[in-house]
C-alpha cells in the first residue's frame, strides 16, 4: 500500500478553493462531493491505465487503486509516463503509484496486490465503486461485468492497438444522470401567455429551448399559478416561442415573468457486455467512418482470441499472422467486415503511442468520473476510434517495425523505424506551457520528438507556477509553485525521457512584435513548426501572422471546460487561423449596468467597473497628479470626465483622505448610501414606480426592473461584508493596518450619521444605448475644484497604492468587495444573487478547465502532429477536431482549403508572397508590377509609413523612387531600421489595366 494512506480527503474547503478552482466550474459542488466520496480501481498501469488514471487523480476522487503486478519492460518506457529506466523489471503498479500519488496530496494512491500472471479476480474488485479495465482480454472483460452488472459497480474497459482504441461502458440496469449537458440552465423574460399555452419572449431575446425540455417560472402577474409552478414540458414553436401546454384553466396572464429552464434527470439503461457483443450500441466518433465500429467490434474480439490461442499478439507487419487474424473474424461474424481495417489491426497490435493514449485516456478518466458524480452524459455504450491517416505514406516494411528493445518499439511497430527517425529529428517551437503546453510536452517526450541528432524543442512561457495550476498542468508539483513554467516542464520532460537532454530549449520571452529580434528569420529558419498552446486570441493571431509568414505549419488547440478544438494550418494548403474567427463577444449597453440591470451578469459587471473606480482610478490618478506638474492641464481638461478625476484627486487627497482604519470604514458607509440608496432614490425620483413611456405603456417593464433602495443593516451578512471588504481595500490606497473582526466594523457603521438625501431635480438619465450621456458638470466647477488642489511639491515622495486585481488570492477581500457590491446591486432591483464562486468565475473572467479534456485535445493535436512530420500533401489527409465530452461528442472536418484571390489570369493564396532581393528601389520594384503582372501601382506604404504615391509632388515623388527602399523607409519614418530586422514588408494598392482596384499577395523586400 502507498504512503499516501495518510493524506487528507477532499473535504468542502478543498473543493471551494485553491487546487480545484477551475474544475468547480466544469463539474459544480454536488458532482464534485460524490467523486470525493468514490474509489476507483484500475486494472493495469501501462500507458493508457496511468492516462487515466492520472486524469481521475486530478479531479479529486476518494482514492484510486491501481492494479498491475506484471514487470516493468524497456518498451513500457515509450507510453508510460511515471516509470524510469530504474524501474524496469519492478511490478507496473509498485513503481507506478509513489509519482501518481504525488500529483494530488489529497487523493490516496494505493496498490492492490497481486502475483504476475494472475488475473484479475471479482474479489479483488469488491469494494470500488468504479472498475476501469484497460487491455484486458474480452474473456475476463465478460467474467468481471457479468458481476458489476449485478452488484450496481460501474464498470468501463479500454484498450488501445497502435492507431487504435476501444471502449465500452456499463453503469448498470437503470443509470440516473443528473445533468446531461452540463449547460447552465436557461432563463428569459417573457411578455405574454395565452390561453393555450403559448409563451412569447421578449422582442429579439431567443429563449434557446429545445423540445423535450422543461421550464417553471417566476415573477408572472395575473397567471400566477405559474409561479414556482412543478416543470411542464416544452413543445418549441419558434426561436422566440414555446408552448408549455393548456393553461386555460389558470388566471388570466396580465404582464412580465421569467421562465427558468429545470434540468431533469435522465435515466439510462446499460446492457452488460455479454448482452450487448451480439447487438452491440454505438457511439460513432468519425461520422466520415460510419461503418467502421462494426468492423472493429468484431476485430478487437478477434484480437483477443488470437492472443489467447497464441500466447501473444499479432507480430508488427506480419502477413501470416493478419491472415490468421481476419479468419478469426469471420469465425466471430458472418457480417461483411473491411478486410484491410482488419488487417492494420493486426499489424499495429504490439503498438502503443502516446497520442492515442491521451485520446482514449481522456475519454475514459471523463466517463469514470461520470459514472460517480452523474453529472454529464455518458457514452452508450461501445466507442471505436482510429486514426489511420497518422500512417505515413510509405507503408513501413515488417523489417522496419521489428521491435529493436527501445522505449520506442510500441511507436516502431505502428510507424516504422524510418519514419520514427523523422519524428526524432523534427524541429517544433512549444508557444505556452501550461494546461495543453505540459500535455503536450508529456506526449512529445514519449514519441521521441526531437531525441535525434538534428531535433530541438523550443518552449516559451513567461509565467510562473501558481496554486490553481497543479490541477491541470501535471507536470507541476507543490514544491514548483513560483518557478518558471516552462523552465520547470522541461526538467519534468527531460526527467521522463534523458534523450531529450540537450533537445529542449526554455524560454521566458512573450510572442510579440516588441521580441521579433528574438523570434525573426534565424529562429523561423531553425523550426520545422509551430505548436500553440495558448490562452489568448491576441497572441494566437500573432502566431499564426508569423507562420503565414514564414511558410510554418501551425497546430492549434483550445478547451473550455468539456468542450475542445483542434485546427491544423498547413503552408499552401489550408486557410489559416485568421481565416476564419469567432464573432466578437456581445457587450452590455451602459445604460443597462447603469440604471436597468435585470441579470446577477449584470450587477457582477456594475461592481468589477466599480471595484476599479473606487481602489485603482483614484490613487492612479493621484500619483499621475503628484508625479507630473502638467498633469492637470495636458490630460484631464481634455477629456470627458474631467470634472470626475479632478474631484477623485480632491477627495483623496484632501477631503476624505483617511488617516485610520476608522475613517476607512465611515467612507465604506457612505459608499453604500450614496450606491444603494442615494442613487436609487434619485432614479426612482426621475423616473417613479408608475412612469409611462412615450406609447403610455409602463415604463418599469420588460427588461427594465423597478429598483428599491436598501436601508443599511449591520446586521445583514451582504451589508456588514461590503462594508468589511470595501474599508480594507481603501486602507490598502493608504497604506494603512487593516483588520477583519466584523465586530469592529459592525459598531463603527452602526454610529455613522448619513445626511438626508434630497433628490435633484433636472437629473437627465440614459434610457437607451444611443442617448447621449448626462453632461459633467460645468468648466467654470472644474477650476474651482483644481484651486482647492494643494500643489504637488507640498507632497513630494507622497503616494498612494492602487490595487492590483488578483482574483486567486482569497485572503485580499477583492473578490469579497465584488461578490457584497453586486449582490447588493442585486437586492436593489430583486435579482437572485450569486455566491463567491460564481461572482469569481464571471467577474475573473475565468476559463473553465479540467484535466481530461485537455489530455484528449492534445492527443488529438500529436496525432496531426504525425501527418506534419509526413509532410502530407492533400485536405482530406489532415482532421479539425471538436469534441465535448460532457455529450459525449466528437466531431471531425476537413481543414478549409486556402481562399483562392485573383486578378487578370494570376491566382494566388495567402500563403502567396512576392519577394524582391538586395534591397532594391522603389522605382525597380514599380517597373516589375508593370512589367510582369501588368499592374500599376498607385501608393506603396510600410507599416505606418506612407513611402509613395501617385498624387504626392513630383520632385518628391521623382526623388523617393530612386532610393533603396531600406534607406526610403528610414528617411520617411525618420527612424533608423533596428539591426535584426532583414526584410520589410509592402502594401501596394494597386489597379489592372481597365483601372480596377486589385488586391495582391504581400510583398517582401530582403534588405
């Protein structure tokens, strides 16, 4: 048993913050307390065991229990991540469990003993509530589920063969699911129900419903009985319409409410494997391969009586034994089975890779932590997934695949030794090491990339390890929190594999225009590709500008929570990432925030704006005031909100300048009577409870809610944590002590006196998005207040400390001051409010994650990875992938191919360039359009720069176009051309010879 015995279990802290943070927001608290409460057996410790194994580890479970007494062999090395070259002829699971243990302190790891040979028995499994199998042969797969069947175990096995994998799932006779898509639940505004049931939402919000979903609502008048009213069923009449049945028994419906989408549960019904190999279910992973999984099934059961009849598998690219293996098949069924599928089966059967590893391995740590949590979906009930276009275009010979005892025979068998050399002399640069950067890595080091004599993996990350991290990027520990990213993953790879010792380069520089010294033409020249592992579009678009560029195939990737992409970009080949974007993300108008929220969304956006209106804007602007004597008049008098900033500077630097935490905790009171009632109040006072519109219709309906302002309780939880949270950030401004016994801040509130507020007449409020914003006050107000400034050298060495947002840090009251201030806002206009994770999640901005997702992403990115190595010509050859594992769902496409432009007879790409050599004049390069396309060009500008055009004078113009283009460009620009930089690109407009406009490839001068 492991020494792990010891360590703590998840407990309810654990799962709130700190190493399960992301996660949370993929699974929620209730599937996250069952897993903690579940322990997992798996049954083998090669590559795809400890896949998942690792995977299930991550997310948090009770413990898991690995079962493997066979010895460690050399090839193991080759997929299996936690053994070293030490532990060869060690039991798997012995040598496997102190490294897996280390991954969680949580989770107990912990070996079930046994002898080598032994099969696994149904008494080693008693007492697991999950049993994953993985290799197993079908045999005992039948004799171990007939049992879990019975005795309400889930059960999973799995299998890989080289380019192949196998699954199948049986969570018992009657499997309830709670949440089968893991969507937040929708909800919407409604603005009438009929009599039949009709539902019609507000003008131009769809409600996103689908038939066979159920909704209650809330707020509803007249009809009230919908109310809370038990889920009724919904029948989906258009995107703004559903019905929800006969309501004509109820009230008559007058106006407003909201429906709320009910997740209800599902149940499942799971045949056993002996039941389902004769009528087997499928879930189909490549719907370009529809028929295959037919094949398949009965090609795995095939696999395994021939290991059983003969002591072993099928031997890498052996004809006798394929043959054998396809008569075996026959025997199994009489169905027409594809011969040649059949036969790559047997060859690939001694392979194991990596890649296919973290497909499958994903899959299968995600369907286990399904079975236990019952959250999301599982797959019913056989998946067969392949990847045989990651064959190489020369068929490897059986010579090429014989085993040569390296860590690399299982990756020789599927691919050959030939081909295994180009993977090991490949060139690739790493951008991100973290979640998908250290997967990755994993993989590449265990393929042997860049182990050979030309090979070299460059990685960059300019990140640092923190706590949040350990979930995900698994090649971090405890003991690496603080250290560089990438510097720490290529220890960690180095460690798993010593042939990558002296092939793998850490960097800390960004990708960016401002390190184009670092990355340029020799860095671009050194690389054979690009891998993304990012978390930013910025940077992605960067990357992929800088491939176009330099003709580099670009692999790209992302996950968001259980969902993923894979894209691969391919020179001359396939559009690139530009190509083709999201459309941008829909932004809240201001009025809403400001006067009409009806969404928690809403009111979390309204207090992240005020968090840094109140704890970062104000000392900005009051050491930019202190720290330069023009402040004043080159900024503020020429901007909107002058009058705004100059009082800001006043009031925190003169009027309400705090000297203790006191004085901290009085303005924290004002704050919240100037937000939540004052504000209120004067909005009421411009708009009362019964204003009508234009049209006479109610103005406080739809979506505007009417508000009430909140009377200060100390005694309200929500008030006495705004007041807490707010007075320690703006002690933090001052630099002074702050304090969290809520005694003292409840009896300091308590004795401030609010003056009485009298509401403004006059007060114009933004009602739409296209109103003009109420005007600030007066210029002549402005230099009043700026005279009551004191000037700067009476300060001198004087400043204040704006708070830096930091959103993991739970001991800093920022995301306290945002969870009280929006909750609050809430209470104003009786919206539900929302708890500390989830005011976290939307005001962080942060990107869900979870561990499985990310190991099948990158599995499916390595196995592209593959096709690039290859060099593989042709669209149909290369996959996009996206996948959600919570459907579960796969899907595969073509890449796009390369948006073909043209002018006169002349088709050209993106990829398209022309280049022009020695730094030439700008006259040689106009001479060349007219002379070889026939193009006159009109204007020619670099960068910012406009170097020339038709209409500037003509001395000028004469002078500009006998000049070497590197000299022209710096006369313009008047800036010298950095030594790094060795070509410059062009911009022409130029026109055809009927004076149309035409668009042209880039254009490149070497200089």
């Amino acid at each position: 048993m492991a020494a792990t015995d010891n360590a703590m279990q998840v407990d309810e802290q654990q799962i709130d913050e700190g190493l399960y943070s992301r996660q949370l927001y993929v699974l929620g608290h209730e599937a996250m307390k069952k897993m903690a409460a579940s322990n997992v057996l798996i049954v083998g410790a090669k590559g795809l065991g400890v896949e998942i194994a690792k995977n299930i580890c991550l997310a948090g479970v009770k413990s898991v229990n690995i079962y493997d007494p066979e010895p460690v062999t050399r090839q193991d090395l080759g997929t299996q991540f936690f053994l070293r070259e030490e532990d060869i002829g060690k039991s798997r699971a012995a040598a496997t469990v102190p490294r897996l243990a280390e991954l969680n302190s949580y989770v107990p790891v912990r070996v079930v003993e046994g002898q080598p040979g032994q099969p696994i028995s149904i008494d080693l499994i008693k007492g697991f509530q999950a049993v994953v199998l993985t290799n197993v042969p079908w045999s005992t797969q039948v004799e171990i589920n007939d049992w879990t069947h019975k005795n309400g175990v889930y059960f999973i096995a799995a299998e890989t063969r080289g380019l192949f994998g196998s699954v199948f799932n049986d969570f018992g006779p009657e499997f309830t699911c709670v949440d089968p898509t893991g969507e937040q639940a929708l909800s919407g505004m409604i603005v009438s129900v009929d009599e039949e049931g009709l539902v019609t939402c507000l003008d131009e919000t769809r409600h996103g419903l689908e038939d066979g979903d159920f909704v209650t609502f809330s707020e509803v008048q007249g009809m009230v009985e919908l109310n809370g009213c038990k889920p009724r069923k919904v029948t989906v009449k258009g995107p703004y319409t559903f019905s929800i049945g006969d309501t004509s028994d109820l009230s008559p419906y007058k106006t407003g409410g909201i429906f709320q989408q009910v997740k209800m549960p599902k149940i499942i019904q799971f045949k056993s494997l002996r039941e389902s190999l004769a009528s087997p279910e499928f879930f189909i992973t490549d719907f370009a391969k529809f028929d295959r999984p037919a094949t398949l099934h009965v090609g795995f059961q095939a696999l395994s009586a021939f290991q059983e009849k003969n002591g072993r598998l099928p031997r890498p690219r052996n004809p006798e034994d394929a043959s054998k293996l396809v008569l075996l098949a026959s025997e199994i069924s009489s169905e027409e089975l594809s011969k040649s599928v059949l036969e790559e089966l047997a060859y690939q059967a001694t392979g194991d890779l990596s890649p296919i590893n973290a497909v499958i391995g994903g899959f299968v740590a995600q369907e286990a932590l399904k079975a236990v949590s019952a959250k999301f979906h599982p797959m019913v009930q056989h998946l067969y997934f392949d990847s045989l276009e990651s064959l190489p275009a020369t068929t490897p010979t059986e010579a090429d695949c014989a085993p040569l005892n390296s860590r690399y025979d299982g990756q020789i068998a599927v691919f050959g030794k030939t081909f295994h050399d180009k993977i090991a002399n490949h060139r690739q640069f790493l951008v991100g090491s973290g979640a998908i950067g250290c997967e990755m890595l994993k993989n590449w080091s265990l393929m042997g990339l860049a182990t050979g004599p030309q090979g070299i993996i460059q990685v960059t990350d300019l990140d640092t390890i923190e706590k949040s991290n350990l979930n995900r990027q698994f090649l971090f520990r405890p003991k690496d929190l603080g250290k560089f990213k990438s510097e720490t993953a290529a220890a960690a790879v180095i460690d798993m594999n010593p042939d990558l010792k002296g092939h793998i380069v850490a960097r800390q520089d960004p990708v960016g225009p401002e390190t184009e010294n670092v990355y340029g033409d020799e860095f671009f020249a050194s690389i054979d590709g690009v891998t993304n592992a990012l978390d930013n579009v910025k940077a992605r678009l960067y990357m992929d500008q800088r491939c176009v560029f330099y003709e580099k195939p670009l692999l790209e990737s992302g996950t968001l929570g259980t969902k993923g992409n894979t894209q691969v970009v391919v020179p001359h080949l396939t559009e690139s990432y530009a190509s083709s974007q999201d459309p941008p993300e829909k932004e809240t108008p201001s009025c809403t925030l400001k006067n009409f929220p009806n969404t928690i969304n809403h009111c979390i956006e309204w207090s992240r704006a005020a968090f840094d209106s109140l704890f970062v804007k104000p000392a900005e602007s009051v050491n930019s005031y202190l720290s330069d004597p023009n402040y004043i008049e080159s900024s503020l008098k020429y901007t909107g909100d002058a009058t705004v900033q100059v009082q800001q500077i006043l009031s925190f630097l003169v009027t309400d300048k705090p000297l203790t935490l006191q004085d901290c905790i009085v303005w924290a009171r004002h704050q919240f009577e100037e937000n939540y009632n004052n504000s209120i109040r004067q909005l009421l006072y411009s708009l009362p409870k019964d204003a009508v519109s234009s049209t006479g219709q109610p103005f406080w309906s739809g979506p505007k809610r009417a508000p009430d302002p909140l009377t200060f309780d100390s005694n309200n939880l929500i008030h006495l944590d705004y007041i807490i949270a707010a007075a320690n950030l703006h002690a933090f401004n001052y630099g002074l002590r702050g304090e969290r016994d809520p005694a003292i801040f409840k009896k300091i509130a308590d004795a401030v006196v609010v003056p009485e507020f009298v509401p403004k007449s006059g007060v114009k409020v933004q009602i739409n998005e296209n109103d003009a914003a109420p005007e600030s006050t007066a210029a002549g107000e402005t230099s009043e207040i700026i005279a009551k400034l004191p000037p700067p050298s009476s300060l001198a060495g004087y400043r204040l400390t704006p708070v830096d947002f930091e959103k993991d840090d739970d001991t800093n009251f920022h995301i306290d001051f945002i969870t009280a201030a929006s909750n609050l806002r809430a209470l104003n206009y009786n919206i539900p409010t929302a708890d500390k994770h989830t005011t976290k999640q939307i005001a962080g901005k942060i990107i869900p994650a979870i561990a499985t997702t990310t190991s099948l992403v990158t599995g499916l990115v390595c196995l592209e990875l593959y096709k690039i190595i290859d060099k593989k010509s042709k669209l149909e050859d290369y996959n996009n992938g996206f996948v959600n594992l919570a459907l579960p769902f796969f899907g595969f496409s073509d890449p796009i191919g390369a948006q073909k432009q043209k002018y006169g007879t002349t088709e050209w790409t993106l990829w398209d360039r022309f280049e022009f050599k020695n730094d030439p004049t700008l006259q040689d390069i106009i001479q060349w359009f007219q002379k070889e396309h026939k193009l006159d060009i009109g204007m020619v500008s670099q960068g910012v720069s406009m170097l020339w055009s038709s209409f500037i004078p003509k001395k000028k113009a004469n002078e500009r176009l006998g000049m070497k283009l590197s000299a022209l460009v710096e006369n313009v620009s008047k800036k010298p051309i950095p030594p790094h930089v060795k070509h410059l690109l062009l911009e022409v407009m130029a026109t055809d010879e009927e004076g149309e406009d035409v668009e042209v490839p880039f254009i490149i001068v070497r200089i």
